[in-house]
C-alpha cells in the first residue's frame, strides 16, 4: 500500500529522488545487442531483416493487406470499433486546431515567413501480444495524419493472432501500409529500407527495452519520438476532493507495471487517510492487483504538504506526464504548474479520460522530461523551411553591417557575397 508521508523538505525529497531513479539505464548488454543488429542491417539488408525475424518472432515479415484491415474492422466488436471512431474524431478535432500553418510577413521591401510542411513519410511502432494497445494507434497515427504526413508505416509484431483492435484502428486512423514485423530489426527496417518496408523519416510508438535501445541508436539517422520511462500521475488534492476518485486514479496509473508511478500530494490529513484505506478496498477488485500492488509500495506515495503552493513546487521539480489537480480551485492552481506532460482539471477529468476519449496526444514525456519536451503533436510531425525574400533597395539598407559581421568572423567571402551586389 502507499505509505503517508509529512513532508519537511528532506524525506519528500529522497521519495521523489528514488522515483526518478527507477527506470534507470538500458543495460550495456541490451545496447551492445541492439548495435550489432542494426549495424547488420545497415549493411545486409532485408536479408539480416529475415534472418533476425525468424530467430526472435520463428516467421518472415509480412505485409498486412488492405483485405486483412477491412476483415478486422468487420470483425472488432462493435462497441470497441465505436468507441475508437468516437475517439479518432475527438483526436483529428483537437489537432486540427493546433495545426501550424505557412506564414509570412512583408515590411518594407523584405518577404520573411516560415513554410510548414509534413514529412514524407513515418513509422509507428505498435507492440503486441498482451502489450497492444488500439488507442496507440491513434494517437500516433491521426496527428500524422493531419500534419499531412505523406505515408504512415505501422509495424507490429508477427503474433499468432494479430490483435483485432490494433488492425481496425489502423484502419479507422487511415494508416498507409501495415507490416507483421516486430523488435529491433522493425526499427532497423524503417531507419534503412528493407526490402518492401520504406525508410521512413520518424519513427514513434511504444515498445520493450530492446525497440527502445533500437530507437535511441537510430536517432540522427531518422528522428525519434522519445525515449518513454515508466509510467506516472501525480495528483494535487485538498479536503474538497472525493478520496475515491484519488484513489481510483492512483490504482488506473499503478496497473501499467510494477515501476509506474502514483503519488498524492495533499493539504488535507483525513483526505490521505480515507486516500489510503479507499486504495486497500480498491484493490481488492482489480484484476491486476498484484501489479499494483508492487508499484504503489514501491513507487507510490501519499505526501502530506502545508499549502497548495508547496504541492506546486514540488510538482515542477517532478515534472510529471501526467497530473491531475483536484481543488476547491484547480483552474487557479494551474497557474502555479511550469513542468507537466497533460494536465487533468477538478474531480470529472481523469488521466484515463486523456488516455482514450479527451483529444489531446497520450504519448507525454516521462521521467522528468515534461521540463523540457511536449507531448507528441501534429508539431511532431511538420518539418519548417525559413523563406526569406529581400529586394535590392532592402539588402543595399543592411549590406554594410553585413560586411562588418562577416569580417569580424575572418570570413571575408561571406563579406564579398554581399559587397558583389553592392557593386551593380
């Protein structure tokens, strides 16, 4: 069960401290791994692509024809596949809001803006077997989709039985070509070009510590998402919040795996407490209580704090991907929050709300990150050109300071491209 804590500026700190540790590194035995198969890869081609598929997944990759995704979308259950439509049409809206568009700006003989483009071509790494996750799909895919991503490649592991869900919301999010192909030689795959399956631009999507080396190692060569920790909630709560929500929504964090993350911070003492005893009764129901069990004594927490600015600032220095303020006041209390992946306002917006339904991305940065990282956008997938136009009257006005610059840098062919013009 979580343990209460009275914070007093230390014993806070060495919890959250531990938390930040708990993913720790990739071993050197896993990198040295994935290195050698993609550098096989690199070299050999879809033949190293088959060779590491029969040796890890028994069969060869496959493409998934157009035929299979309409049988699976006919087959999902129906009120899966409307709840997946539902959630598509919820995604495509909220990203279509925020989509960056080409601008420019004309000032006195200059044309300067910005041209927005999406790139030609991504890859979504979808896991499988009892780790596939439909709504995955769709936040990869749709912000894609309408960032004007040219062509989607969805990989996903060769399973016996190739997950229903995952097969019609490739569909339902309208995803170009899918492949049976899993593990780092799928990564290796979208980074080179391997037979049928394209190079891609950006690989995204979840997967075990071997996809996740893979992706770390290719970075540079395509781009990456991010590199995701386990998962975690952090929850702001004072004595107006229900303790069975805040409880319900530290156990929904705590079924991910054993090294998620929940932790309460709260003004109110008999709000931990009835927090603490509702986790016990929870529990009791879960079908994966034995999991939630390991990370909340592990990794969860319930910290009792003096103020609401004090959970503020302990928020920031956490940064968690997911937080959820439940106050009297939780627009209000927003305003004191710098670090978060997805914010959850009052008693009526659970995280699991953003998992599925809301709208915005579920892929957040872990680990701290949410101080530096967004969560995945159609931003994710828009590559921006600088347009700069000058007319002569305009250049002539800054072609002297020009000169002085380029000097200064001992870099006088710089200096002479503009002085040539000078001279016409």
């Amino acid at each position: 069960m979580p343990q209460i804590i009275y914070a007093d500026g230390v014993v806070e700190k060495e919890l959250l401290a531990d938390m930040r540790a708990r993913a720790g590194e990739v071993g050197s035995a896993v990198n040295a791994a994935v290195s050698e198969i993609l550098a096989d890869i690199a070299k050999n081609g879809y033949d190293a692509v088959c060779k590491y598929s029969e040796k890890f997944d028994k069969v060869l990759p496959r493409e998934i024809k157009k035929e299979e995704l309409e049988k699976a979308y006919s087959d999902c259950d129906a009120d899966v596949r409307n709840s997946l439509e539902t959630a598509a049409e919820n995604i495509r809206l909220y990203h279509e809001k925020m989509l960056a568009k080409t601008w420019e700006w004309e000032n006195h003989g200059t044309k300067l803006g910005q041209r927005v483009r999406g790139l030609s071509r991504v890859g979504i790494y979808v896991p499988g077997g009892t780790a596939a996750y439909p709504s995955s799909v769709l936040m990869n895919a749709i912000p894609a989709k309408v960032a004007g991503v040219g062509e989607i490649i969805m990989v996903t592991p060769p399973t016996e039985n190739l997950n229903t869900a995952v097969l019609a919301a490739a569909k339902i999010a309208g995803i170009d070509r899918v492949f049976a192909i899993g593990g780092v030689q799928a990564v290796g795959a979208l980074s080179y070009g391997a037979g049928d399956i394209p190079r891609v631009d950006k690989i995204v999507g979840p997967g075990n510590a071997y996809v996740a080396a893979a992706k770390r190692l290719v970075y540079g060569t395509v781009d990456i998402d991010m590199i995701a920790g386990p998962s975690e909630i952090l929850i702001i709560a004072d004595e107006s919040a229900n303790a069975e929500y805040v409880a319900a929504d530290m156990l929904s964090q705590a079924e991910h795996d054993k090294l998620a993350s929940s932790i309460v911070l709260t003004t109110s003492e008999e709000l931990a407490i009835k927090v603490k005893e509702a986790v016990s009764e929870q529990l009791k129901e879960r079908k994966r209580a034995e999991i939630i069990k390991e990370s909340l004594e592990n990794f969860g927490a319930i910290i009792v704090v003096d103020s609401i600015e004090n959970a503020a600032e302990i928020a920031n220095e956490v940064a968690p991907e997911h937080l959820e303020i439940i106050t009297k006041n939780p627009r209000a209390d927003m305003e004191l929050i710098e670090n978060a992946g997805a914010i959850f306002l009052g008693q009526y917006s659970p995280e699991p709300l953003g998992d599925y339904m809301a709208g915005p991305c579920h892929v957040l940065p872990t680990s701290g990150t949410a101080r530096f990282f967004s969560p995945l956008s159609t931003d994710s997938f828009l590559k921006k050109s600088s347009v700069i136009e000058y007319t002569q009257e305009a250049l002539m006005e800054l072609a002297e300071k020009i000169e002085i610059l380029a000097y200064a840098e001992g870099l006088d062919a710089h200096a002479n491209s503009i002085t040539v013009r000078r001279k016409k």
